[in-house]
C-alpha cells in the first residue's frame, strides 16, 4: 500500500492539470467572497468614492469583465498551442521523454493556473452584475480585483515567454536533467558500506512467486516487505528492481521459507505502471541524458558540442559520488538476509553513462577525447580500487574503439595521448598525468 501511495504521489507531482485546477478553483472561491464582502455593505462609502475601486455603471462592468474574461482564455489558448508545437520541435532534437520536465515545471503550471484563474474569476464576477431594471448591483471590490489579476496576467505573459524561451535551450534541459541525476544519486546512495547479498546457494530451497501484473516497476516498499518477512520469519528475493519491466506469469521473487500470503505481501509492496520513471530509480536520470547525447549525434542532428556537455554532466556525477556508496539492496536481522533487491552497482552505474554515447560517439574524435578527459578527472578523486578499474576499463573501450574508426593519424594520436594521461594518471597521481601529455 505504501509503495503504491509513493507512486500516487510521483504521478500527482509530474501532472500538469493540478496547480492549474488548484489556482482556477481558488480563483472561484476568490470571487465568491469578494463579492459577499461587495453585497454586505461593510464596505465604507469613502472608500466606494475613492479612485482606488472602480466606480462605473453596470455596463461598464460588463464589458470590462467580459474583456478580461475573453482575452485571458484566449491568450492562454494561443500561448500554449505555440509552446507545444515549439516544444515538439525540441523533442525531436533532444528527445520526447524530456518533455516531462515541461509538464512537472511549476513555472508553467502557475502560468497557465493564472490565466484560467482569471477567467473563471471574471464570470463568477460577471453573473453578479445588475443593471438598474435587474436591481442595480455593481460588485465595485471584485471588479477592482479583477483588474489586478488581469494585470497580473500580463506580468505572468512577459514571463512565461522569457521562461520557455530558456527552457527549451539544450543547455538548459541538461543542467535540469544533471541536476535530476545529482538528487538522485543524493537520494538512493549511503555513505557507508553495506553488506553483501547472500550466495545464490542459499535460495537452493526457495519457491518462486508469479506475477500475472504487467508493467514498469515504479515503487517498491522494501521497508514495509522487511517488516511482513520479519513477522513471518522468512526470506524475500527480489527478481526486479524499481525500473525493470515485470513480464505477465514470469516470477518476480523467491521466499524461502514459502508461507501462505507471500504473493500478496510482494503485491502490495509493489506498484506497477505503464512508463520508466520512478525517484527510485537512478538509473532513469541518467537514461534521460544519455538520450540528449545519443540524439545530438545522430547524423541528422550531427552536433557533438551537446554530447561533450552530457558528458561533463556525468563525470560530475560521478565525483559527486565518491564520497557515497550504492545500496546493495540487502536487509539483514540478525544475520539473516530479510529481503534482497536487486541494485544498481558502480560498473552498471558507469556502463549506463558511457556506453551509448561512446558507441554512438566512435567516429568523432573530440566526444572520444572528451570521455577519456572526463574518466581522467573522476580518477583524481576515486580511492577505491574496485572503481578505478571500472574507469580504466571504459578508457580501454575508447582507445578500441578509436584504433577501429578514427582514420586520421593525428586524431587517432591525440587520443592515444589521453589515454596514456589516463594511465599515468591511475598510477603516479595528477603529476604523472601532466607529465604524461607534456612528454609527446
């Protein structure tokens, strides 16, 4: 129950119609006071008298809430439809899934809640103006603020255009992208070690529970399923991890010892959906800017500047995790594995950040270059020794890849260059490095 509340609520946060319903609904409600305070009389009559509060007839209050009515929904209306054929431009450069981030900017939901808040506003207004044969109410407080908002709108305009006009820069969408990957990493990492999970031998005995579910694991309540395994006094492992797709009828755990409402517990700690993304799963981000880069060099696009700042995204995310660990997605009592969920570990974590772009990137010498400077500078800072030959493992992939597709001599020498740099690098320190490129 909790994992599917958590996906519930991740949805909730990346839909776009709920800051917009919540701002028209306030706007609603806004008017209907207004206009009660107007009705009441409490209103004092210097203040009705002054040019602070609009003081016009009826029909000038129609008009004037009609006007602000009719050009906020339509300016809305045009706006928007301009910014969706502007961002499908984008998409088809940088990728659609990105398009994501337009919907879940609050930026963007609070402008267009501004512009239906306006409108519903006005023709709440509206339906309360009477003219002399109707009984002769003007609502003079919910008209001066209908002016307001309608002023508002026009400030909220000017930004919205400055705001898409920088959202839909490449530049932009990686550092909100990197930026995705960094709370990521910062979420799902710890900064101490954990334990290994168990041998496979000892699931030798284990049962298989299937899933008849299809769908993208999006939420897994790994502490709600340590609390049933501890009650029950058995053990859980899990076949797939938030991101993986389930298959209908293939088994997704193993529960040793197997008790008797096991598929349901894994059930209920499990919440499946029709689309990758979850803030479970790091690597999602990091599929997302990778898919920046792959497009950039795509030969219809051709632009490897882009892929060479996806690039140096990730090698700070990378240095961002030095200091961290990666769950191994065990939980132990008392020397006894509760639950084990499959996790992303470091050599994943890197295949998933450079292999695409590399094999995407192998006849353009300065996106080989730039990977072999990149792993060079995450060398400078990684200790452990399990990590650096992970670095050093995609450095020999780059030079592989080179000796087979770069065809001029000079281009193919220069990156053989870095790459002796990298190794220089991995065993004499920055020093070596530097003394490494200035011996050619």
């Amino acid at each position: 129950m909790k994992a599917r509340l958590k996906r519930a609520v991740d949805v909730v946060g990346e839909t776009f119609w709920v800051v917009p319903g919540l701002i028209t609904l306030a706007g609603i409600i806004l008017a209907l006071i207004l206009v009660r305070v107007d009705g009441s009389g409490i209103l004092p009559h210097w203040l009705l008298d002054s040019a602070w509060l609009y003081n016009g007839g009826s029909t000038g209050a129609r008009t004037l809430l009609g006007a602000v009515a009719s050009s906020t929904i339509g300016v809305a209306g045009t706006v928007f439809s301009i910014t969706i054929a502007a961002l499908s431009l984008a998409a088809g450069q940088m990728g659609p899934r990105l398009l994501r981030n337009f919907t879940k900017d609050c930026g963007n939901q609070i402008t267009l809640g501004a512009f239906l808040g306006t409108f519903s506003y006005s023709l709440m207004v509206l339906r309360t103006v009477r003219s002399e044969e109707e009984g002769a109410f003007v609502p003079h407080l919910s008209l001066t603020f209908g002016i307001v908002l309608a002023f508002v709108c026009v400030g909220m305009l000017v930004y919205f255009v400055g705001h898409m006009a920088g959202r839909i820069n490449v530049d932009t969408v990686v550092d909100l992208v990197s930026e995705d990957v960094r709370k990521s990493m910062e979420r799902l990492t710890v900064r101490k070690p954990q334990p290994d999970p168990p041998p496979l031998g000892f699931w030798v005995s284990a049962k298989q529970v299937d899933d008849s579910r299809r769908g993208y694991l999006q939420q897994l309540d790994a502490s709600g399923l340590a609390q049933w395994a501890l009650e029950k006094k058995t053990s859980v492992l899990m076949l797939v991890r938030p991101g993986d797709y389930v298959f209908p009828g293939a088994p997704i755990a193993f529960v040793k010892p197997m008790v008797e409402d096991a598929e349901e517990a894994i059930r209920s700690a499990t919440a499946l959906g029709p689309q990758r993304g979850s803030s479970a799963d790091i690597e999602f981000a990091v599929r997302q800017l990778v898919e920046v880069a792959v497009r950039a060099l795509s030969p219809g696009i051709n632009d490897p500047l882009t892929a060479i700042s996806v690039i140096d995204r990730l090698g700070a995310a990378l240095c961002d995790l030095v200091p961290s660990h990666l769950s191994t997605g065990v939980v132990f009592d008392q020397g006894r594995p509760v639950v084990v969920i499959p996790s992303v570990d470091y050599d994943g974590l890197v295949d998933a950040m450079f292999h695409m772009i590399r094999q995407n990137g192998s006849r353009s010498p300065a996106v080989l270059i730039r990977i072999l400077d990149v792993l060079t500078a995450v060398a400078t800072l990684e200790r452990a020794p399990s990590r650096v030959v992970t670095l050093q493992r995609h450095a020999g992939l780059v030079l592989d890849d080179a000796g087979r597709n770069i065809q001029s001599p000079v281009d193919l020498h220069d990156i053989r260059t870095r790459h002796r740099g990298f190794v220089a690098m991995k065993e004499r320190g920055p020093l070596g490095h530097l003394e490494a490129l200035a011996s050619v």
